[in-house]
C-alpha cells in the first residue's frame, strides 16, 4: 500500500506525525494536536492543543520547538499544562462543553473515554476544532460512546483505532463512523504493521520511548469495515520514524 505524506481536504492538509500526533495547515495557521513526536524543521505551532497527561500524548520536550512568543497552548486540565507546558504564559484549559476562540480557530471541548480500561471519564477530552471553514473532530483517546450521537456535523474525524488495553478497536471505531458521519476519516493512535512490536521498557506509564506507545493495527481494515457508508479513509505515512534499538 502506497501512503501519502499528507492529504490536503476542503482548504486543510493533514499530516500525522506519529501515534495520535497530529498537524493541521489551514492557510498561516498551523495546528498541532498531542504532539510527542516531530519531524525536521516542523513550522512553530499557531496552536497546540493536548486531550491528555499519558506521555504518548502529552511530553515538554516536544512541545517547546514549535512553540514561540505566539503560541496558544490549551490542554483539558491544569495539571497537564503544568506538565507539558515549562512557561504556562498564553496555555489554558478547555473542559468539555466549552468553547475558545483562538482567532485561527473555535475549538470545543468533548468528552472522550473507554468503557474500562484507564481512559476514565473526565480525565482527558477530544476537540472539536472549527478552521477553514471546517469541523474536525479529533476524538483523543476513547472508544464509542454515547455523546458521539451529540457532535452534530463533522467534516473530518482523526480517531484511534488501538490501544494497548483492548478498549479501543477497528470495529468499535467503524461503528462510531457511522454515527458521527465524517466525510473524511483518519486513524491514528496505532503502530504501523511493518514496524517493530511495541516493548515497554520503563513500565507503561513512565517510559517516554514511542516504541512502546499502541499495538500494532491495519488501517487498511477500515475501508471494508465502512463500505457503503460514503466515508472516505485517508491512511497517511507516519512522518516519524521508529527510534533505533539503543
């Protein structure tokens, strides 16, 4: 399967960085969303939005190379700002429900969660990010769950199609398509099938290597799992390589 770098959809190019990282280029604005991975010379963030404190999500080190004096930076609890964010100056929260105005884009806080596992409810969140003259919702880390009937329209869904816990899967997330109704749909949150097997080393929640982030998944699956439903997948190459075996 060829993959392109990015797709460019109704005035916005998507790029995925790795695991749920994310970049959105709508004209001059440039949005990041949970990056812990970057590519050489990323363009600085007009925005950086983080869903939650897990390091596959959220970690400093990633966030002050595309940050500079005009930087926005929300995430969905203090605490993570305090985290990820060295110089909290122009970060601040969005709760599920509420809604900021960033000037380059609206962006509404909602709910995201698995059923068990330890994506609780109330401990992150996804995004709905209004740019371009587009909703795109960018659901962070949770499986189906009810308040996807709510989001009214979407025209873009960045969604998870793994995890490490089975909480999240293909199925799951191909049933939740067909509520939200995307026009586009792009799945990140996973390890490509031709990279090594994730290994945690430090233990799960303290190691900060990609290599352990999510379980391998076939994206490829989902174009079957959604025939009929005229949403369209957009599978992207993953723009950061695997770190070497040290």
């Amino acid at each position: 399967m060829v993959l392109d770098e990015a797709i460019v959809h109704n005035g916005i190019r998507y790029e995925w960085l790795g695991q749920s990282s994310m970049r959105l280029t709508a004209g001059n604005a440039v949005i990041y969303i949970d990056p812990v991975m970057l590519d050489d010379s990323p363009p600085p963030a007009g925005l950086i939005l983080i869903t939650h404190h897990h390091v596959d999500h959220c970690l400093p080190e990633f966030i002050t190379p595309i940050r500079n004096e005009n930087t926005r930076v929300a995430a969905f609890h203090e605490s993570y700002i305090k985290y990820c964010v060295h110089d909290i100056k122009g970060a601040r929260t969005i709760k599920v429900g509420q809604t900021v105005d960033f000037g380059i884009a609206r962006v509404t806080g909602v709910e995201a969660y698995t059923k068990r596992g330890f994506h609780m409810k109330g401990e992150g969140c996804g995004f709905l990010i209004e740019v371009a003259g587009q909703r795109v919702y960018f659901a962070g880390d949770t499986s189906f769950i009810p308040e996807m009937n709510w989001l009214g329209k979407v025209d873009a869904a960045i969604m998870p199609i793994a995890d490490n816990t089975w909480n999240i899967s293909l199925s799951d997330i191909a049933e939740a398509l067909k509520v939200i109704k995307p026009c586009l749909f792009i799945p990140v949150h996973y390890t490509p099938v031709d990279e090594p097997d994730p290994a945690v080393k430090d233990g799960l929640m303290l190691s900060k290597d990609p290599r352990f982030f999510t379980k391998k998944e076939d994206p490829g699956k989902m174009p079957g799992l959604l025939e009929g439903t005229g949403i369209r997948t957009a599978i992207l190459r993953k723009l950061v390589a695997p770190r070497p075996d040290p």
